[in-house]
C-alpha cells in the first residue's frame, strides 16, 4: 500500500527519495511523487504508474534541495492519476500521506465555503489545504499540523513541508505506521524500514496521536495536547541484501526458495529435544495461566489467515483446547462470543493490516491476553500485543506471501507445543514433533530441488483458466493457500474444498477445462481420497498430484505428479505448500504477470 520517505539533512534529498521510494516498490502502488525544497519554493514532480516513469521525468527536470518528501500511491479516493498523486500542495504547504481522511467531504464543505479550490479528488488534498489554513493563525508548522489534525478524524502517516521552513519537516502518525531513521547528519521520515536500510540503523518508531519536529540531525517528538515525549532509540538489523533480488528473476522465488533457511532461523533457538517443548521467551505468560486457558483465538486476513486455519487443527491436537479462527475484517464488526480466559492470537507478516490491527484492539477492550505472531519488527501488532512470537522470517517483499505463511504455521506450532506440554501433550508426541521441526530444512530443500520439474508442469497446465485445489484435514487449509497463491501470481480463478466435498457440488465443474490440484500425501485419509481422484479422472479433469515420495500409483492418474518425502503430521502439510508456491510462481511467469507485484494487491494492507 501507499510509502511515504522524507528527507533532511546535508545531502541532496532527491536520490534518497527514489532509492526510498524503489525499496517500497514491493507494497503496491500505482503512482508516486516526490517534491523538494529548494530557495523558498517546493517543486513536485508527480506521475501516474511506475516510478521509472517519474525517475524518468526527473532525469530531465532534476529537483535540488536538501529536504524533500516522496510518496507511492495506492489509489482510495479518486482514479490512479497524476493529478491525484501525492505530494499535494496548498499554497505554501506540501504532503504526503497514508491512510484515510473520513470526514473529508465536511471539511472540504467547510473550506471551499471559506474560498478553497481543489485540483484533485483526493481526501489528502483537503488536509493540505486545512493545514494551510491553519498556518496563517498558528506560527510554528508543528502548531499548524497539530490544529488541522485535532479537526480530522480517519487515519494518517503525514509528512508535511513549508516553503517558509527549509530547515523543518514535520510528521505525523494516528494509525498508518511511521518511522525516524537518525544519523548526526540528516533525519529520515519512512513509513517502512526498508526505504532507510543502509542509511541508518537507528529509528524511533512514532505511536499514535505523536508529532514529531525533524531537522537536519535531530528531532523532538510531541503528542497531541503539544505535550514532549520522550522515545527510545532501537536498532534495527535490516541488510541490504534482504531486500535485494540476490541474482533471482524475482523476489517471489527468491522468498521460496530461502525458506530452507527461514525455516531454521524461526525455530532457532526455541526447540527442546529432550522436553519434546519449546521455549518462546516473548509470550509474557505466566506458567500457571497454561492450565487455566479454555480457548485460543485467533484473528488474522489471507495468507495469515489461512496460517490460522492450519494452525488451529495443530494447536487443538497438542492442547485439547478449542481455537476459534476469524477473519479479521469480519471479527472486528460483529458480536464474537470472547470466553474468559481465551488467549487471543493475532497473526500477521507486516503488523499492520487494518482490519488485524483494529481485531486486536478490540479483543483487549474486551480483556483478553493477547499475543503477536508477527514477521516485521517493531510494527505496529507487535508493539500492542502483551506478548508474541517473531517470526524471523527476514523482509518479504513480494506481494504473494511464501516464506512468511511458512514461519507463521510454524510460530503456532512452537505456542502450541509448549502450552501443549504444560497441559496433556506426551513427551513423546513432543518429542516426535521438535525432531520433525528439525528435519524440516533439508526435507523442504529436496522439494525445491525439484523445482524445475514443477516449472515443465506450470508450463503444460498454464492455459488452464480455472483450478480446484483439494486436500482434507490438514491439506485443506493449505488448498485454500495454494489457490489464493495462483489467483493472487498468475490471475487464474482458483477455489479450494475439503476433497470429501467434491461430490457435494463442485464435482459438476469438472471437465477437461479444469485444472484439479489434488493433495494427496500419504495420510490416514490417504483411501478415502482415493474416490475423489478417480471421480475427477473418469470426468477428464486436468489433474496435477502432490503425492508422497515412492508412490507409484499415482502415475496412473496423471504424469503430473510431484512427490515430497514422508513426514510428522505436523510438518508434511508445510512441505506440501511449497510445490503450490513454486507452481502458483511457474504458471505466473508462463502467463506473464506482474509476478512480485500483482494487479491491485498492496503488501501491507493498512486501510479498510
Ligand atoms: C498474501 O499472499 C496476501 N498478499 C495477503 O492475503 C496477506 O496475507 C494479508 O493481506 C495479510 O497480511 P499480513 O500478514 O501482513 O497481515
């Protein structure tokens, strides 16, 4: 969704601005703009689409100056235009901002009454004005800001400039994340870590309902009754090559194919062989809590979602206890039944998706203890949450998730096996589970060794324009995460049932058009999938099979067949995901679709 970078300092703000603005490239947008400072005017440079299109336009008209602000825009309010792009000015004024301003349409009334014009459609373009406005019965640019936004309600990452003051820029938070990065030099303003990597690894995170003064090296941060406030400074350990292709076509392959070693770097550390246990030092739970647990709840969107539901059947088997899993858009808005002593879990790869984060707030106004399965440090879940896992799964950039779905499985494992043994699970089972954790790595590395087998299947099966993905049990969450992979990669129509359901209805959709992706490992349901296989063959189904390694029989149905080693219950149905990533990944580039950055998804979906 929409980034935001500032600058200032010494240098020319310019190449901070396009570098920052590439580095959030990944998030989804469809135009951008930068504008900068320089002898008492601000210049905007804007485009619609790419940001090699406005790169372009400035290799022309190069803007110098030493504070500037950019933004990526993810169209809400008004078409993907250059008009509508960020920044936006009003007289003197220029912003950039994230988020929503709901009551726009009245105080758009209110200023055009007092003689405003507007240019574009955008809500961010009346909150320039109204800061404007403010500005010419407040002194101080923070004072104006803060005037404006006491009248705004809605959501805001907002980075602000005035002519008048080169040597200031002003941010503000309520809702939309936003970070300082702090060298002696220069203050940077990104509403991602990623657009400062390599510039600094000190940052302040804002919180909402804080305002902060930047200048060229320092910064003084306020609340909302103009009151100081005092911040901690965090390191953070983001490297360059995390972000970068590393000789990969694409982040999305790239991000499946690390997964050996995210896999290892989410576990590390927190497995106990000898207890069959893990130990997570964040949970922030009091041992004696374990025992007085009566369900698990957990909120979450998409690909983490789908996490959830997957996550549920493991944590229901290690603990005994119900875990209820709801869409976070849908949770937020209704009356869900919340029992004492349900231990909340929110899961989510940014920490900043709406509707989850809006889910977590609500379940602690209702009292509940709440925990963060969360993948990017310091962001907003994990700093709401009382406790949590990270997932450690390094930056995702791609818009699809891989690698994080991956860790956030894996995060509820490791809640459930050690609440799981402090409750009934046997030592054994425990055992069985940490060694099948451990064997992890190198038997996901053998399925992705196969990769090029699955490329040749990608490229027969890739005409197909509808797919049905079907697994049971544990396999049926990971269908729905396989064909939300293909409808998100490759713009193919893809559902996923439970394979017992076939017969229910779906059946009817099978002909020789239909590609039918069928999960069928070796389980104890093994047989009873074995009808659904042969209902889909005697109808001319386009079949491709994830089956276990050594089982011949299945070539019988189809040539199509991918096979995965044996494993735990617990760790075949996250290597049984990895031949949909790559295929979802294959049939894309077959297709020929924006693979990292699909048609109108943001990676961070931070508004409603
Ligand atoms: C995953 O491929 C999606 N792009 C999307 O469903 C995503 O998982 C969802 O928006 C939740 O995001 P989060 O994990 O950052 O909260």
């Amino acid at each position: 969704m929409c980034g935001i970078i500032g600058y200032i300092g010494k240098d020319q703000a310019l190449p901070v601005l396009i570098n920052g603005l590439r580095r959030m490239e990944y998030r989804g947008y469809d135009s951008a703009g930068v504008a900068v400072i320089n002898d008492g005017t601000t210049a905007v440079t804007k485009r619609s689409g790419k940001i090699a299109n406005l790169a372009t336009a400035l290799d022309t008209r190069p803007l110098t100056g030493h504070t500037g602000i950019g933004h990526t825009r993810w169209a809400t309010h008004g078409a993907p235009t250059e008009l509508n792009a960020h920044p936006h000015q009003a007289g003197h004024v220029t912003i950039v901002h994230n988020g929503i301003i709901e009551n726009y349409v009245a105080l758009k009334a209110t200023l055009t009454a007092a003689g405003a014009t507007f240019a574009s459609d955008t809500d961010t373009e009346v909150l320039a004005r109204l800061i404007e406005s403010e500005t010419k019965t407040h002194k101080s640019l923070e004072a104006a800001v803060l005037a404006a936004l006491l009248q705004v309600e809605g959501t805001f990452g907002l980075v602000v400039l005035d002519d008048r003051h080169p040597d200031t820029v002003v941010a503000a938070r309520r809702g939309s994340p936003l970070l300082l990065g702090l060298t002696p030099e220069a203050t940077y303003i990104a509403s991602d870590a990623t657009a400062i990597i390599g510039y600094t690894d000190r940052v302040v995170y804002l919180d909402d309902d804080e305002i902060a003064v930047c200048r060229p090296g320092s910064y003084a941060v306020i609340d909302f009754e103009a009151k100081a406030k005092e911040h901690e400074e965090v390191e953070i350990k983001l490297e360059l090559a995390a972000i970068e292709k590393s000789g990969y076509d694409h982040f999305l392959l790239k991000e499946i194919m690390e997964q050996p070693r995210t896999i290892a770097d989410t576990l590390r550390g927190r497995l106990d062989l000898e207890n069959g246990t893990s130990h997570l030092g964040g949970l922030n739970l009091p041992p004696d809590y374990y025992q007085t647990i009566s369900r698990f709840l957990t909120v979450a969107c998409g690909t983490a979602y789908y996490s959830g539901l997957l996550g549920k059947l493991f944590i229901e088997r290690m603990t005994g206890l119900p875990v209820d899993v709801e869409v976070a858009s849908e949770f937020r808005y209704r009356n869900p039944v919340v029992v004492t002593n349900t231990l909340g879990m929110v899961v989510s790869q940014s920490g900043e998706t709406a509707d989850t984060l809006a889910s977590l707030r609500e379940m602690k106004r209702r009292g509940i203890s709440t925990l963060g399965l969360v993948n990017v440090v310091g962001s907003s879940v994990a700093r709401e949450v009382d406790g949590g896992v990270y997932l450690h799964a390094g930056p995702e950039i791609s818009v699809a998730s891989t690698k994080a779905y991956t860790s956030q499985v894996l995060a509820q494992i490791l809640v459930g096996l050690q609440i799981g043994r402090a409750r009934s699970l046997s030592i054994t089972e425990g055992k069985a589970i940490v060694q099948a954790l451990q064997d992890l790595p190198a038997q996901v590395q053998s399925v992705l060794d196969q990769r090029d087998k699955i490329k040749a299947i990608a490229k027969k099966l890739a005409h197909l324009n509808s797919a049905m993905y079907l697994g049971r049990d544990t396999l049926f969450p990971v269908a729905l995460e396989g064909a939300l992979k293909l409808k998100e990669c490759a713009y193919v129509h893809a559902e996923a049932y439970p394979a017992g359901e076939l017969k229910h209805g779906p059946i009817a959709l099978v002909d020789d058009n239909l590609l039918v992706v069928f999960l069928h490992p070796k389980t104890a349901l093994y047989d009873k999938s074995q009808s659904s296989l042969e209902q889909i063959r005697a109808r001319g189904g386009q079949l491709m099979i994830v089956g276990t390694e050594g089982d011949q029989s299945l070539t019988d149905f189809t040539d199509n067949v991918i096979y995965i080693p044996e494993a735990n219950p617990y760790t075949l149905p996250l290597l049984a995901n990895i031949p949909l990533q790559l295929f979802a990944y294959y049939v894309a580039c077959e297709r020929g679709t924006d693979v990292d950055q699909p048609r109108n998804l943001a990676k961070s979906v931070t508004v409603e």
